[in-house]
C-alpha cells in the first residue's frame, strides 16, 4: 500500500514524492510507517538518495570520476542508471531548498570540494556552494530550508538557502549521512539527523539552535547508505542483508497521514 504526504502551505512545495510501500501501524514517534525493497539491480557503493515524481534514485560511486544515478520505480523495480556528468568523488545527496526545481538535487563532492546541483537526467545544473571539508549535506526545516553541511568529525554548519554562513555546533560524531527535518518527536522547529559511518546505528537527531541532542531511533540493517527529510518525514537508504531498502519513518510533531491505497497514490508537485 503506498500513501501520500501532505505538509503545511508554507512549506508544501518541498515535497517530491509518494510512492512508498508496505506502511506500518503508527506508534509513538520516531516510528517506521512504510518500506520498499529496491530490485532488479544493486548500486555498488550508495551514497545518497534523491525521491522524484513516482521514482526513486540512488546515488552510486564506483571510483574517482565514475559515478551513477540509478532509477526505481515505486515499486522498486529498477527502471535505469545514468552517470553522473563531471562528478568527481560524491560523498553525499540530499534535495536542495524549495526555490529549485523538485527535480534538482545537491550532491556533495569530496573530490571537487563542493556542491554540485544535478537534475534527474544525471545533468550537471551548477555549482551551489564551495564545500571544502564536508562530507554529507542536509536540507530542510519548520519553515526555512536551511542546508546543512556537516565534517567528517561532526562539525554541523547551517547556511541559508543562498549559501550564506549562519552558525555551526558539534556533534562529535563520523558522520555517514545528513539530513534536515522540520520537527521531532513533539516539538517543531529545526533539526538534523545524523548517521554515523560504518555503523547499523542509531540515528541521533539534534536541535539547530544550541546543538542539543533532541533523541535517536533505530531501523533495520547494517548501513545508513544516505537519508533525506520533507517537513516530518525522513528518508532512509538502509543496507540489510544484500538488499537496499528505503525506509519512511514519521519523525513526530505534524499530523500523521494514513496511508491511501495503491491506485490512488501520485507524484506530488512534478
């Protein structure tokens, strides 16, 4: 069963897509509502996820200069790869703030030091911002699609949507992935989800404003292969056993949504 996700007005438009499957009972928040197993081909090395009209797409790196964007169906059957134009070594992925299109996405490139925006065809778009020692990108918020950038020792450093330098805390963490939520649990406002690198888990959260940790939740498999958030709702790349699984979990705060039925589930905002 798939489900569709609604957020409030002023933030409507961060929302890409509703295709995932198979939803669970929601429970007291953080809470897994839905999984899609990914099929038909394994991404060698994922790291980052980018959801799109009625697709999901993974980011893959294969070595220095060779990277890929595989496409899923919301079925999770694979549809096709592309490489990635110009793309160096990319660490991370996440969406970009709501003024671009929803088929942009940012990509964090180790290689380059910086952060190249592509589209869904895997076509270089520009440059968003220099990025000398960051390793994952996080984009989102209660009412602001702040980005985040964070170091391979935890450093968290918040920008504007522009690019413009607004303030950092530390969370001492090997940070794996990054992303930007706009609530948890029972609270709105601003915070990151951290994943830690080589690790099955948990994934920490932490309040922006003053860099306090708000809470951590686990969920199945080895790896946190790249995440991604709209408002209350994060998205992870999980590995378990071979297999790639996306994981929709209802971080808390707004109003849940009980999954719709197969047939009436659409792309949001194309």
């Amino acid at each position: 069963m798939n489900r569709i996700i609604t957020r409030r007005a002023s933030v409507a438009l961060a929302a890409a897509v509703a295709f995932i499957i198979v939803p669970a009972a929601f429970s007291q928040p953080p809470s897994i509502v839905s999984s899609l197993q990914l099929t038909g081909a394994t991404p060698p090395d994922p790291r980052g996820i980018h959801l799109y009209g009625t697709s999901a797409f993974v980011i893959s790196y294969t070595a220095p200069g060779v990277n890929y964007l595989y496409e899923f169906s919301r079925q999770g059957s694979f549809i096709s790869s592309m490489r990635l134009v110009s793309a160096n070594v990319i660490a991370e992925t996440d969406r970009l703030p709501d003024t671009y299109p929803r088929n942009y996405f940012s990509a964090v490139d180790t290689g380059t030091h910086d952060v190249k925006i592509y589209d869904t065809t895997g076509s270089l778009v520009g440059t968003f911002m220099a990025a000398p020692d960051a390793v994952a990108i996080g984009v989102g918020g209660h009412v602001v699609d702040y980005v985040y950038l964070a170091t391979r020792d935890g450093l968290i450093r918040r920008y504007s949507p522009q690019g413009s330098f607004l303030g950092s805390f530390t969370t001492g963490i090997d940070v794996r992935d990054l992303a930007a939520s706009g609530g948890y649990a029972y609270e709105w406002g601003y915070f990151v989800q951290v994943a830690p690198r080589g690790l099955p888990g948990p994934i920490y959260s932490y309040r922006v404003y003053g860099g306090s940790l708000a809470g951590s939740f686990d969920l199945p498999g080895t790896r946190s292969l790249g995440a991604v958030a709209f408002g209350t709702y994060y998205y992870g790349l999980r590995r378990v056993n071979t297999r790639l699984w996306i994981y929709e979990v209802y971080l808390g705060r707004g109003m849940p949504v009980e999954p719709a039925s197969l047939g009436r589930v659409k792309a949001l905002y194309k």
